[in-house]
C-alpha cells in the first residue's frame, strides 16, 4: 500500500519480518529499528543463544513478538525449512531483511587453488540472499499482499578498497544488481526490493579495532565516524514500510560519505 498522507506513514504495526543475522551486528540495530516501529520480528540465524538474548531483551522493551528460527543460509533446505515454518507460525511474511553476510577472502592471487574461500563468501554474501529471496517472495506472491525486500550490501560493492576483499566486494556487487533485476521481477505482485549498502558501522567486526587505528580510519570518513547499527535499521525502517512505496531497485548507500572520495 502506498501513502497519501503522513498519517501512520512510518508505522510496521502488524507487519511480520524475517531479519537474517538479526540476533548480532547490523542485523541487531535492524531488529531492533523494525520492532520499535511495532513489527513482529523473526530472527533467522545460526546462533540461537544470542538471538534468545535479543528476543528477552527486545521482547520487554516493545509489544511485538519476537521469534528465532534456526538456519544457515548457505543451505537451501535450511532456508526452505524455517521459511515454510515461519509462514505457517505468522500466516503471512510481509518484510524480509537479507542482512546476514561474511567477509572472506583477500587478494585473488593470494586465495587456494580451488578457490574454495571465493565459492564459500559467494554462498553466504550472495546466494544467500537468492535463496530467501526465492522462497519468501514465493510466499509473498502466492499470498498477495505484496511485501518489502531490504538486502544489505555494503559500499565495497561499488567502490575498489584496499586492502581489497575481492569476493567479498564482487559478491555485493552482485547483490546491487540482483537488487536491480528482481525488483523488476516482482514488482508486479507489488513486492519493493531495494538494498543499503553500509560502510564502516559499528558490529562485531569493530570490537577488535584498536583506537588509533579506529581514529586512522575515521580520517578517510567525511563524517568522522563509523555509522551505528541502528542508523543501518532506521533506513530498512524505513524501507520495510508504505512511506518507500514507490521506491524500488534502489541501492542505497549509508557511509558517512566513505565513498565520495574514492
Ligand atoms: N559492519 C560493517 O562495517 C559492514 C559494512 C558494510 C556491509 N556490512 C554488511 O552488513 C551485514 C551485517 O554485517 P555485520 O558487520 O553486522 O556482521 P556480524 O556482526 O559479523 O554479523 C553477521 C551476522 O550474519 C549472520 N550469519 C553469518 N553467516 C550466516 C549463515 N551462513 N547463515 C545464517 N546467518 C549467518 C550471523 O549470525 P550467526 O553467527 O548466528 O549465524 C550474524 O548475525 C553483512 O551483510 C555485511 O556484509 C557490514
């Protein structure tokens, strides 16, 4: 549905979210976003014990429900399992947030013979995302009510970093235009797909980073600092709802500025 006026404009209220990698990271700021706008959120991840966590915590803090379906993306079955387990659980599935992803990988030249660390960031960073893609927008069309596609991607999808992550990179590049084409695939059944790409933003990748080297980094960001998780879930927010209504195929960059400069 598309907006007409302001009222409600921002409001997920009674929407249901699948969120991969919801329970950690920029997924967590993600959930975090979607449920303070009143949806209810399904984590779709590995580690159960993080996402029991988020689910107590969040739980007491907004009236929304809150549920964890174990999976790993990189599985098709796995993906396919908790998707038909949580269509029947919710009825219908109306956003999906593909934010789960791995950064693997380095320089081409440097990687095994077999080439297996390229093959397995592609499984997560890209194939990933098609795997959920495929049967949740399966659901959505067969229900339809249309729905919200949000990918994570990230500015390293657009831009040449060094040092270089070269699948990593290429994989979200992928997902930029997988973003592109789908959404003209679907948009027919009124499903939106568009994408964020992130820069640096505070996660569990940033824990490590000593301050001098935080603060070298910060030099190369006009803003003068990582992004926050929940800034990355203020704009999925905003994406998941009626307000982007005629928005679609967009990628999005939130990067402080990181990319006009390179
Ligand atoms: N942080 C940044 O600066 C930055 C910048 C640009 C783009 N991004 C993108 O933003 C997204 C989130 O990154 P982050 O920094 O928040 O990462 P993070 O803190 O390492 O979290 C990664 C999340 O992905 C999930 N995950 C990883 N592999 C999975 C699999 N095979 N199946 C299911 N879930 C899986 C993890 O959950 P489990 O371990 O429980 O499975 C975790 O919740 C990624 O797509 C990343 O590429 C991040």
């Amino acid at each position: 549905m598309h907006i007409k006026s302001m009222d409600n404009a921002f409001s997920l209220a009674g929407k249901n979210a699948i969120v991969t990698g919801g329970n950690k990271g920029i997924g967590l700021g993600i959930t975090t976003a979607l449920a303070s706008q009143g949806a209810n959120v399904a984590i779709f991840a590995r580690d159960e014990t993080s996402a029991r966590e988020v689910i107590k915590d969040l739980g007491a803090k907004y009236n929304v429900r809150l549920s964890f379906y174990k999976t790993d993306i990189s599985d098709m079955q796995s993906c396919k399992d908790s998707v038909d387990r949580c269509a029947a659980d919710c009825k219908s599935i109306d956003i999906l947030v593909n934010n789960a992803g791995a950064a693997f990988g380095g320089n081409l030249l440097d990687l095994e013979e077999d080439l297996s660390s390229w093959f397995k960031c592609f499984e997560v960073d890209l194939h990933g995302a098609v795997r959920m893609c495929y049967h949740v927008c399966k659901h959505m069309r067969d229900m339809g009510k249309g729905g919200r596609v949000i990918n994570i991607t990230s500015n390293a999808g657009e831009i040449c970093n060094k040092p270089s992550l070269l699948s990593y990179a290429s994989a979200k590049a992928a997902l930029n235009h997988f973003t592109r084409c789908f959404a003209a695939e679907v948009a027919e059944y009124g499903i939106r797909v568009n994408a964020i790409a992130p820069g640096f933003t505070f996660s569990n990748f940033s824990k490590n980073i000593p301050e001098e080297a935080y603060k070298m980094m910060c030099r190369e960001i006009p803003i003068g600092r990582f992004a926050e998780a929940v800034e990355i879930g203020a704009l999925a927010a905003f994406l998941a709802g009626d307000a982007s209504d005629a928005m679609t195929g967009a990628v999005l960059t939130m990067d402080g500025g990181y990319s006009l400069g390179h």
